[in-house]
C-alpha cells in the first residue's frame, strides 16, 4: 500500500506551497507522501472523503497560553487546539527562567498538541497578582536567566517575550524593549516579542530597539499608542517601514486586544498583521470572545481579508517563524502530515471583538477534521 490515509477530493488550499485545487492528500508514515488529483485508492488502507470542504495544512497559532499561573490551559490544551484545526502552537512567555522547567514538565506529561515556548525577561513569568504584573518590580527581571533558560532548551524555547503596558514594567521608558533586545542577543540573537497594549509611550519609540525578526504583537488593540497613533486614524509610516524592514506584527486577539473598527481602518489603509494568532487562554477558549483561531480568521475574512492570506497567516508564516518551515504549516510532501478539513459555511454568525462590539459574519470557518502526525486526531460530531 502507498497510504495509510488518503484524503479525498477536497479543495487544498496550502499558500506556502502554492498548492491550491481540488486534490487528493496521500499520507503514510505519518508524512504527506503526495497532493495530486486522483491517487489512487487502491493503494490506501484507509480513506476519507473530504468533498466540498477545505484542506489546509494544520494550524499554527503564533500566540497563546499553556502555562500562564504555572497552569492555565495546562492538560486542556489538546482539545483546545484540536477542535479547532490546531496541530501546533507558540506559547508566548508563561514561564519564566524560574518556571519554564514547569512549562516543559506539562509539555512533556500532558500535551500532544506540537509546542515551542518564548521564555519571559521576568522570573516568575505571567503570574497574576493583585500588585501589578511580572515586571512591575525591577528585581523580577532576569536577562541572564533567561538568556540561559533559551540555550539550555533549543528545542522548545525560540525567544524573549516582554509584556510593556501599564502596571506591567518597572518604568514607563523604552528601558524594558532595550533590555528584552539585550537578553535576545545574549541568548544567540533569537527573537523579541513585545506586548503592546495601552502603552504609555509612543510606539515608535519603542520599534527603534526592535531588529528584524522581532515581534510586536497585539497589533489590532484600539487603546493608547498603537499602530495608528493617538489619533488612531491614520497607520504610523514607522509602523509601515517597521514591517517592511522585517519586524512581525501579530494579531493575537485575546481579552483586551482585536477591536473591529480599528481591523477595519487598517486594513482599507493595506496592513495585514504576518500572522493571525488568539492570545488564547482557558477563559477567552471557553467563555470567548475568542474561542479559537478559526474564529479569529472568520473576524479578519469578513474584513474583507482573503482566505488564501488568512490560511498563510496561521500556517506557513508562523511556522517559519517557529523553526517549522517545511515541517510544519505546509502539505508539501516530505512534512508531518498535519492536516485540517473545515467547512465554510454560509449563514449569519454574530461575532463580538474584545470590546464588546458585534457583527453579523456570512461566512464562518468550522473545523471538521484534524490530522496530527498523520492520525485522526479530531473528527467533528454529527450535528
């Protein structure tokens, strides 16, 4: 037998491989072996009809949380992602220097879903207290600490993260970005992520300690100092050369940071964010107003963002991004046959961004199917 899975008949849309078309998805060995029209099912042990749905490669989420209060999604992070077409996700600074061994311990115990991990400039990375954020006191902050947690686990940790907004940093300065850029360096020149939500400084203060590969995330806030400036009307020319110059900028939604009419202003003015991810927690993946990255993609495509950029957003581009590329994100023969059917479904979808406000979306993304590693992780139960 050539396959042990055979996908067939399904619209393939893979923009990082440009394969797009009705096809057929061959796997075996727990690796795409072939994407052609018409293979052959005889030469498959199993096959699954994925007619009049979407095949893409299975979801990366740049941006969420397994470990925020040594917990979180912790054991939940499976059906989390496998629900919703996620194979692979980034947890974006949970742990710090002082707790990342518990991060790797959940990973290693309780989690298939594919993980790599940004490691806090704080110790105690986010870790909810009444008396501010992880940063608040000076004393928390740990470049060596962290420069080492990163080199002392390249398989799972790519970066610095730094959370920069009100009662999240010792100083309201660019101080915490140049130190978060120095720990960076210090761990081989990996990249920064930068929260930036609310900030009390202009962000173009902030981009000028950033370096290409750096990411600033939570880039669709409608609050203080964002990518459009006080005014919030017109998209700031740093954050335009910022882009263009190679710095990422991340969605993630979250509970504080996807307002739709800013989504709106900054698309008609032409930014698309590289990558689409959720900032998800338990709460936004259980109470919304998150829920999950096929949502958050349904939000962007009815801004008028074509599906093929947003299957790139939350597949090739965050899976580079990761270490993944050709790995991971992608249908291309030779990856791990991580593999998810949706079905696009016409209606009237009330969604609501993260300050309350509502639309009526006429297309909604809804998983069907997961394939991790080549197996059924995920099949959608009959309505």
């Amino acid at each position: 037998m050539l396959y042990d899975l055979l996908l067939t008949g399904g619209e393939v849309m893979d923009p990082g491989a440009g394969l797009r078309g009705v096809m057929d998805v061959g796997i075996a060995g727990g690796k795409i072996v072939a994407v052609a029209p018409n293979l052959p099912q005889t030469e498959a042990r199993r096959t699954i009809s994925a007619k009049g749905r979407l095949v893409t490669p299975g979801l990366v989420d740049m941006h969420a949380h397994v470990f925020v209060n040594a917990h979180d999604m912790g054991g939940c992070t499976d059906d989390c992602c496998r629900r919703s077409g996620v194979t692979t996700l980034c947890d974006a600074g949970s742990a710090g220097s002082s707790n990342f061994a518990g991060l790797r311990n959940v990973l290693d115990k309780e989690v298939r879903t594919r993980v790599r991990a940004f490691v806090n400039l704080s110790a105690i990375g986010i870790t909810g207290t009444s008396r501010g954020g992880e940063l608040m006191h000076f004393q928390y902050a740990d470049p060596e600490g962290c420069a080492r947690t990163i080199t002392e686990n390249p398989d799972l940790a790519i970066g610095v993260k730094l959370r920069f907004g009100p009662n999240l940093v010792w100083e309201y300065s660019n101080e915490p970005v140049k130190l978060a850029r120095r720990t960076a360096d210090m761990a081989g020149g990996v990249p920064m992520m930068m929260h930036i939500t609310d900030s009390p400084i202009p962000l173009p203060a902030l981009l000028e300690h950033m370096k290409p590969g750096d990411i600033v995330t939570h880039c669709y806030h409608g609050r203080a100092h964002g990518i459009m400036g006080q005014e919030k009307q017109l998209l700031l020319k740093e954050v335009v050369e910022a882009q263009r110059n190679g710095i990422i900028f991340d969605c993630a939604h979250g509970r504080n940071h996807f307002n739709f009419r800013m989504i709106q202003k900054a698309l008609d003015q032409g930014f698309i964010t590289d990558t689409i991810s959720t900032d998800l927690t338990l709460t936004t993946a259980t109470q919304g107003p998150v829920w999950d990255l096929p949502t958050t993609m349904t939000k962007l495509l009815h801004f008028g963002l074509p599906l093929e950029e947003c299957i790139r957003r939350a597949t090739a581009t965050p899976a580079k991004l990761m270490g993944y590329e050709g790995t991971v994100g992608t249908l291309k023969p030779g990856a791990n046959a991580d593999v998810s059917v949706f079905e696009l479904r016409d209606g009237n979808f009330e969604l609501i961004d993260a300050d309350k406000e509502k639309i009526i979306a006429k297309r909604r993304l809804i998983a069907q199917l997961t394939l991790k590693d080549g197996r059924v992780w995920y099949e959608r139960p009959p309505e």
